[in-house]
C-alpha cells in the first residue's frame, strides 16, 4: 500500500520490489517490509536481489545493505541520497557509495523531521552536498543529465 500511494503521486513508477525484477529507468523500488534490497549487475543492467538476512543497524530492510549493493554494483553511476530518519542506519553504506566514485546527498537539518539518518552522515563527512527537502528532486535531475 505505500508503494502504490507513492505511486499515485510520483512521476515515476514506484514498484514493491520483486527478486529478479529488473530495474528500469522511470522507476522507483522499495524495499517489502522484513527483506533487505540488493542492486545486483546482470548482464549489461541491474535487477533486485531481495536478502532475508540478518538485521543491519537493527534494520530489515537496512539502508547499510542496499548502498553497499550499489557501491559494489553501480559506483560512480549511483547517487546516494539519505533522507530524514532516526539512527545512523545508511551512514557506512554512504561511505562506501562516495569512495566508490557516486555523488552523495543528504537532506538538510531544518526540512528533516528527524536529522538521525542525515545527521549521522554528514558528521561522518561521506556527503557530497547538503541540500533541503525541496531541492532533491532538482538535484537529481540536475545530476542524471
């Protein structure tokens, strides 16, 4: 149900994703409750590895998890952008995404409802730009062209 009001309100199509699914640009995957996201190569593209291994950061889905995929199987093609939430879940696999060559976000402390997640970070010094909840969507596109 999140991903389809997501989806009605998003320009891109927002999946829950599937193991095997391929991914497609347009697209937006989320990660189904209890199962960590893996971007895996395949071929030229990429497809979701979906994980049930164990908590990470005290997180299944773990956000660790899938920017590590991404820094292994995407790297400096891949942006990493975190986004307001408790903890540091997100901060090593950041890490890992900037030192693979991939452009680093985080969301700024006055538009994060909580600055946990951002916070953590941007304290660790893996973000390459600060920017407000308004402006990523710019910036993304701004960065995919």
């Amino acid at each position: 149900s999140f991903a389809r009001n997501l989806n009605s309100k998003s320009r891109l199509e927002v999946v829950e994703a599937e193991h095997g699914m391929k991914i497609e640009p347009g697209h937006a995957y989320l990660a189904p409750g209890g199962m960590h996201l893996q971007v895996v190569r395949q071929g030229s593209g990429h497809i979701c590895n979906l994980d049930d291994g164990p908590l990470r950061s005290r997180h299944k889905p773990s956000v660790d998890v899938m920017f590590e995929s991404l820094a292994r199987n995407v790297g400096a093609n891949a942006i990493g952008v975190i986004m307001t939430g408790m903890g540091t879940d997100g901060r090593a696999g950041l890490e890992l995404m900037q030192q693979s060559g991939a452009v680093t976000l985080a969301q700024d402390e006055k538009s994060s409802v909580v600055w946990g997640m951002p916070g953590a970070a941007v304290k660790q010094g893996c973000v390459d730009e600060v920017v407000s909840l308004q402006s990523i969507a710019r910036r993304l596109i701004e960065l995919s062209q």
